[in-house]
C-alpha cells in the first residue's frame, strides 16, 4: 500500500467523539486492558476536551480519507509554563493523542499529522514541543527530529 490521500482538517467540539474514540484506542493498544480504567480515562478526557477544545488550550486535528471516513487524529495540549531557555514564550506544547486507525497505518497519516502539529508550532511562536512517545511511533518521531529528554516521572500512591 502506498502513501493514502487524506485532508487533514483543524478539530472542533464536534469531534469529540472522535478523539475520546481515538484515546482509548491508544491506550488500550499499548495495553491498558482494564475496561474500568478505561472508562474512567474516557470520562476524565471527556471533560477536559470539551473545555480545552473551546478555549483553545487543546488544538486538535483530524485526518480524514477522500470519502469522509476518519482515518486518524492528534492534538497539542498549550500549557502555561514559566519561562525556560531557548523559549520565547510562557507556555508550553506537547503533542498527545496520536492515533491512526489500524487499515490506514505506514500509509503517511501520522507523518501528514505531526508536518500539520509542527508547522502550526513552528507559525505560533514556539522553539520546541514535546511528546511522550510509543515504541511504535518513535522511529516516526526521530525520523522527524525529535530526540530523547531526560523527562522522569514518580507514581504517587
């Protein structure tokens, strides 16, 4: 298969189902099972979409095939964040929520989606943005440029 034609398209509230569609896939790809833990992921998620959507602090987009059908997705959370070097701004971009649907997979929809999320960065001011990334995406996200922080995280109890 070769390099699918799509239209990548900013996110609105209504595609909200969507992108809760789209983050529980992920999860449960990388293999959080828990039907349980899930639900309570899709409901937190529901909530702070449905507000970030609307005042712009989460900026998504949708990849959709020529006929309409929804083929994959992302976004980038903008976080107010103090100053640090090498940044202009007070604020902060990761990229998160990165799916593309099983049929459309090695067919050039994340790549297309990560061009977007970064050219819309690059446009709005920011010098660096930032990802957690999967074992499968991350030679997609070196191939892009990105490389390894020294990001660490305790699990509080």
């Amino acid at each position: 298969m070769g390099v699918m034609e799509i239209r990548i398209r900013e996110a609105g509230v209504e595609d909200l189902k969507h992108i809760l569609r789209h983050r529980r896939a992920m999860f449960r790809e990388i293999g959080f099972q828990d039907t349980a833990v899930l639900d309570r992921v899709e409901g937190l998620s529901r909530e702070y979409f449905s507000e970030a959507l609307r005042s712009g602090n989460y900026r998504g987009w949708i990849a959709e095939g020529l006929n309409g059908e929804i083929v994959g997705g992302g976004g980038i959370v903008i976080a107010n964040w103090p100053g640090y070097p090498g940044e202009n701004l007070a604020k902060r971009a990761w990229i998160l929520n990165m799916y593309t649907e099983p049929g459309a997979r090695r067919r050039g929809v994340a790549k297309r989606l990560l061009e977007k999320m970064i050219e819309w960065c690059q446009i709005n001011g920011f010098h660096a943005v930032s990802l957690h990334a999967s074992s499968e995406g991350r030679p997609l996200y070196e191939s892009l440029g990105f490389e390894q922080t020294n990001e660490m995280m305790l699990k509080l109890q």
